[in-house]
C-alpha cells in the first residue's frame, strides 16, 4: 500500500457560481522511502496540491469537491480537526520556500524547534533533542545556535533550521516545496546533498517541488508533471528524462539552458500558463503546443498509460515537435 496516495483530487476555490477550478483530476502516489518530484511552472497548481495532502489550504475559499487523499490508508478529507492536528508536522511536515518568512523573527531558532516537539513528541521537548537536531542538519556550534533568532542566520542557516523543525516529529513523508528558491548556487546544493541524505539515513519519503528540472535526476525516483491544474505526465525520473514524451514535459526540457553549443538565445515556452477560470476548452497546453491540432480543443484528454508505469496526457505524444 502507498503511503501517501492521491485519486482524482479535485479542488474549487469559491462555490457554486463563482467557484473556480484549481486542482482538476489529480492522481499519484508516493511509496515509503520514496523521492516524487512534482514539476511545472509558477502557477500550475504544484503548491496547492502539496498543501492539500494535510488540508492546510484554507476552507473556504478553497472546497474539496471530489477525490481522496490517503494517509497510510486514511482518507484525509474524511478526518476530524483533531486527527488533522495529529499528521499535521506529524506524519507530514513540510519545508516551505523563503525561509526567513516562514520562521517567526521575534522568537529564537532552538524555542521555534521545542515547540513542533512539544506537540508531537513531548518526552522529547529539550535542548538536548533540539541541538541533535541541528547537529543532523548541519549547523555549526548548534550549542550556540540554538539561541539566535533568524534574523542572525543566513538564508541557507535559515532553511535547515526549517528543515530540523520539520524532521523533530519523525514524520513518514517530507514535502519540501520549493526549498532552494532564494538560495545562492552553492547553497542550493548543499540543501539538497542533505535533503538525500536525510532520506536515506531516516527511511523517509519526499514529495519536491520545483519548477527547475536540472535537480530532478539528482533527486526523483518518479516524477508528476504539472500544467494547469492538470497531471499531465507521470514517469519514473530516468526514462521522463531520457525521452519525455508530453510535449509540454518535452518544452521544460528544451527551455534547461546547456553548458555545451553555441546558441544565441535560450529555448522558451511561448505564451504562459493560463489563470484560473480562465483554461482554454480541451487540453489546456494546447495554445502554446508545438503540435497542437484542431482536435486538442474540443475535449478534455485523459491520463493514460502508453508504456509500463508511464501515464500521458495527450493522444499526440508520439508526432514530433515542429
């Protein structure tokens, strides 16, 4: 059994007559110990969906209206505010993008740290606990650290704190969203040497979230492809990038700048991905497609499998790109 397994999650923001799509049809799964990358562009709904998975976004405006979110076999959108409580930072912690925002500046790092252990593993709740913590994600002198307030840390400092707040319940899967976005070059590298390391030390799982696919062959063991609300590929990470085959997944790819050549301009995706409310009828990439046809306009495609444990969204994945 998955740990985490998503079935045609549907979400609306608004109701009835005002209520706008966002998360349509969306289905995937995670396996203990298991690394799934989620990519796409700004806006595809990557975060909203990882979101979901504890319930975090709010309600309303945000309504579930069809679909089933599995937890080690319990359906989260069935769960009481009291058992959301309890795999919320417990069976799934997240590491949120831009941490300077997300931790509190006027309380110092190691109290921040307590308290997520004070409400899962309260015999735990020491500065014991918090300084091995900080130990395992790699910060110098934790002793000393344990007392500074953010703002005395730099960003990449900053980010694994994050990360120790999130691991100081134990939890089954780590989603990390965007973890490396404001972090310099070689700062990003380190946040995600740890992040693998981590995994393998730890047993547990990882849903990232990028829009950058030069990290996915370092990190993924699958990856789900986002556009528009849409899951519009699914693959293990090797064979997506050896020859993806959506032609949007195929666009990401493309748009990856390359040490090697001599072009003159970097590959780009025409147009950008469409508002909520406002996706074209059909398959919603099909404006900006390289091989779109008249046909892509008048339904929705489905998500199928066209090779062993490989799912596309497009009945054209085999034409060439122009």
């Amino acid at each position: 059994m998955p740990l985490l397994e998503i079935n045609h999650l549907k979400m609306d923001f608004g109701r009835n007559g005002d209520a706008l799509r966002a998360i349509d049809d969306v289905s995937f799964h995670i396996d203990a110990g298991e690394t799934v990358c989620l990519v796409g562009e700004s806006g595809c709904g990557k975060s909203v969906t990882a979101l979901s998975i504890a319930r975090l976004v709010p309600s309303p405006p945000a309504h579930y209206v069809g679909g089933e979110i599995l937890l080690n076999g319990g359906d989260v959108l069935k769960m009481s505010n009291v058992e959301l409580r309890g795999i919320r930072g417990g069976m799934v912690s997240y590491v949120f993008q831009e941490p300077g925002a997300s931790l509190n500046p006027v309380f110092r790092v190691g109290n921040q740290i307590k308290e997520s252990l004070k409400l899962h593993r309260p015999e735990k709740a020491t500065d014991a606990e918090v300084i091995r913590l900080l130990k395992l994600v790699g910060i110098p002198a934790p002793e000393a650290r344990l007392h500074n307030y953010p703002f005395e840390m730099s960003g990449g400092m900053q980010q694994r704190v994050m990360i120790a707040m999130a691991l100081a319940s134990e939890p089954k899967l780590l989603v990390a969203d965007e973890p490396t976005t404001a972090l310099d070059v070689t700062i990003q590298a380190q946040i995600l040497d740890l992040l693998r390391d981590l995994k393998q030390r730890l047993g547990m799982a990882i849903l990232l979230i990028t829009h950058n696919l030069g990290i996915v062959g370092d990190m993924a063991d699958r990856v789900a492809v986002m556009y528009a609300g849409h899951i519009v590929e699914l693959a293990p990470a090797r064979e997506l990038l050896r020859r993806p085959l959506h032609p949007y997944t195929r666009a990401l790819m493309a748009s990856v700048p390359k040490l090697q050549g001599n072009a003159d301009r970097l590959s780009a995706i025409p147009g950008s991905v469409p508002r909520i409310g406002n996706f074209p009828p059909g398959c919603r990439f099909a404006p900006r497609c390289p091989i779109a046809r008249p046909e892509c306009s008048a339904a929705v495609p489905e998500l199928v499998e066209v090779e062993p444990k490989r799912r596309v969204r497009c009945p054209f994945w085999k034409m060439p790109e122009n």
